[in-house]
C-alpha cells in the first residue's frame, strides 16, 4: 500500500508498504531517515520515539498505516539544515552520550519535555519531572546521571521553544 | 527484525464502518487502536490476525465526560489523556494512583484504555480498577449496544465477552458521594507490569463502612475482585482492624502462580498488604 505522511516538515510518500509494518520501519528502510533506532520492537527501551502529531511514541508499535497523513517529527528533524538544536547540544556538552543508540529517543523525548515547560515559558522541570519524563527511555551505557546533567543545562537555556 | 505473520489492514473512519469490516471479516479480524499490546503480540506471532480495522481516527470514541452521576470514558481515549483529566483525579484518585504506573509516559501517549482492556492481561491494571469501581463496559456490535459489568468483562486470561464483530466503545464509572479510593502496585522496576496490586473504593456512612470495592491484579483473583472481603466490610466500622483482616480475606481468595515476578507466597503476601494499604489510602481520601 502507499502510505503519505508530513515528515519533518515535508510531504513524503512510501509505495509498496507491507500492512504489518511499523512507522519506524518505514521512516528508516523507505525514507532514509535512520536517527530513530530499531532496538526492543516492543515498546520498552524508547529507543525509535518520534513525534506523531506533536506526542512521542514509540514508532515501532504504530502501524505503517496509522501515520498517513499524520506529522512525524523524528531526531533529523530537530536538528535542520546540519545544525545541532538546543538539546543536542546540551547532550554534547554534558557528555550525555556513550554508545548513542538510546540518545536520539531520548532527544526527541527532552525535546518535548522541554517544549511543554521551560520552553513554553513555564519553571523548568525538577528532577523527579525529569526522570518521569525519561522513564521509558532506557539507557544502559551511562546510568543517566549525565543526562539529567543535559536535560538541566538545556533546560537552563531556554526561553522559549518552538 | 520481529516481523507479524502476513495481516491485511483497512482502516475506518467511522464506528459502523469498523462493525461492519469487523463483522465480514470474522473471527480473524481485530481492532486496531493504539497497537500498544495488538502489535508486540503479532511480532511475537502470539496473535496472527488475518486482518488489522484500524479504528485509531475514530475520534468520537476518544472523550472523558460526566454524565448521569458517572464518569464516561471513551474506549479511544489514551492513557496520558486519562491522567490528563482533572475530573478523574478528583473524583476518582484510584484511576490517576493507576495510571501513573502504567508502563512509562510514551506507551501512555499511545496506548489507548480500551486497547488495554481488550487485551485482557492478568497483570493489566485497569480491569482491577474498574473491577473495585464497578464499572461498566459498553459494547457496540452490528445488533446494537449491550452493557457488561466490568467484573464480567473477562471471560479468562487474554479472553474478553466482546465477540467478534464488536467493539468495546465505552466505559462508564460511577461517581458516588462520601468516595474515597486509590491504587496500590509493586512492580519490579518502573513501567513493569505488577508482580501484585490491588486496588480499594470506600463508600462511608459516618464512621461505619456503606460499600466497597476491592480489585487485584495479578494474583489470579476470579473476576479481578474480592467479593468475600468486600461483604466482610461492609457496615463494618472503618478503621486499621477492619482494613487488615480484610486484606487477609482477599489474600485467602487469591489464586496467585509463582512465575519470574516472584513466588506464590510472595504474591499473597503482597495482596494482603496492598489491599489493607489501598483501604487505608482511600479511607483517608472519602
């Protein structure tokens, strides 16, 4: 089937779709976009989170056709024209990556945590929203402390959002 | 790479259209809506549709609202949405208490109530809920609507009433006065599914014990309740005596089975404790 979703801000279309298949299969083996990665399958690690309408979710348990014609922002989205967006940034700084496999879920996660509190012009998140916020992002290289770190020194940054 | 078994997909766009593809199609179709236990389940080839009614657009199953002395839950509606709604947190702490350990914040963006109702896990947290509020489940088919009692909403593990050909549209919870209620859950890590929880509703008249209600999730309670604890509480004077042997009771009707949670001694144990500390809880909020 043809499956025509809004990608990171553009139109995008994908033929010959196979009706199991996930969103993330789509956005990494037919879109070219393999930021969001393939690891649990099963909604447990949050490693493929992307945002679907604005929410984040795992898109390896959305199916292909749930998105059509939905608005997918993935991790290559936060980050346009090459340059690294504010939580990027901070994850850099912070030292926040190890292997990097969990960092662009996690991302895209701070990226709404973010939008929805300090970047909407609201107190940033204190530590306990910010391990909610993550619990289902799991890590098994860095133990977090340092992405607490970078959600902090990103939070710090920023007064509003997009 | 876990991939489904071959599945077709049609998608509708509105509830008599997903009757009506659910009901040609048979058995051998399921209702798609948050995918969030549906999915996993067809990647590890445990469910094997031969055919996916996507019912995620369907919005007008998706709403929370107050009618007629309840609390009107569409089947659609997402778990983040359930513990967005300032009226189910007030009236109704038990959901919220629920809610918040419910998997983690992205599976609640997604997940949808009626979805992991549907799927019927034992270890599901909802159907204990629902099973100490009484609530009730409304089902559309080609024939029409018929209610169920949500504590006759499971016919076995992973086994609902709603036959093929019919879609789990609504759930309705009363919303009774002099209330208290909440949700107590161990579970090994965050997110996990619990290795017990039990969950109370307290109805009070003065000081003594009107009605109440008592779910438990897995720890093989028929019905996700405990009937024998509740009958022994009510008209009782509430109070730490009352909330402790009645958990024993609950404890005594529970049939838990030793798995990689923890033993059956554990788990009894553990519907005992919950259950007097979720009576404890809910006393203190009626």
């Amino acid at each position: 089937m043809r499956v025509t979703l809004t990608v990171n801000g553009s139109q995008r279309t994908a033929d010959d779709v196979w009706e199991g298949e996930s969103l993330l299969f789509v956005l990494r083996e037919r879109l070219a976009l393999p930021g969001s990665k393939n690891a649990c399958e099963q909604g447990e690690c949050g490693s493929c989170t992307v945002l679907l309408d604005d929410v984040p979710v795992c898109a390896c348990l959305v199916a292909a056709g749930q998105a059509a014609h939905r608005r997918v922002v993935t991790v290559e989205g936060l980050a346009p024209r090459g340059e690294l967006g504010p939580v990027q940034q901070a994850f850099l700084e912070a030292g926040a990556v190890q292997c990097g496999f969990c960092t662009p879920g996690l991302i895209v996660q701070v990226h709404d945590l973010l939008r929805r509190t300090a970047g909407a012009g609201l107190p940033p998140p204190g530590d306990a929203d910010i391990r909610e916020a993550l619990a289902g992002n799991l890590c098994r290289c860095t133990g977090y402390e340092k992405i607490l770190d970078a959600v902090r020194l990103a939070a710090s940054r920023l007064p509003v959002m997009p | 790479m876990q991939v489904p078994t071959h599945v077709e997909y049609e998608r509708a766009s509105s509830v008599d259209e997903a009757l009506e593809m659910l009901s040609r199609a048979g058995g051998e179709a399921r209702p798609l809506a948050g995918g969030h236990s549906l999915i996993p389940m067809m990647k590890l080839r445990l469910a094997q549709p031969e055919l996916l009614v996507d019912i995620s657009g369907l919005t007008e199953l998706s709403y929370i609202n107050v009618a007629d002395a309840e609390l009107r839950v569409g089947a659609l509606t997402r778990h983040a949405q359930l513990l967005d709604s300032a009226v189910a947190g007030e009236r109704l702490p038990i959901v919220h208490d629920a809610e918040r350990v419910i998997a983690d914040p992205i599976v609640r963006n997604w997940g949808t109530i009626g979805g992991s109702l549907c799927q019927a896990d034992p270890s599901e947290d909802l159907s204990a809920v629902l099973a100490a509020l009484r609530a009730t489940a409304v089902i559309r088919g080609a024939g029409g609507v018929r209610t169920v009692p949500a504590r006759e909403f499971h016919a076995g593990p992973y086994e609902t009433v709603v036959e093929p050909g019919e879609l789990l549209v609504e759930l309705r919870i009363p919303l009774t006065a002099n209330t208290g209620s909440a949700y107590e859950k161990v579970e090994r890590r965050v997110g996990d599914w619990s290795v017990a929880a039990a969950g109370a509703v307290l109805t009070l008249a003065g000081e003594l014990i009107e009605d109440a209600g008592i779910g438990l999730t897995a720890v093989g309670a028929p019905h996700f309740c405990a009937p024998e604890a509740e009958e022994f509480l009510r008209g009782r004077r509430a109070g730490e005596e009352a909330f402790t042997t009645a958990g024993q009771i609950a404890a005594e009707h529970s049939n838990p089975v030793a798995d990689q949670r923890g033993p059956e001694d554990y788990k009894r144990h553990l519907a005992a404790e919950l259950t007097t500390r979720a009576l404890r809880k809910a006393f203190e909020r009626a």
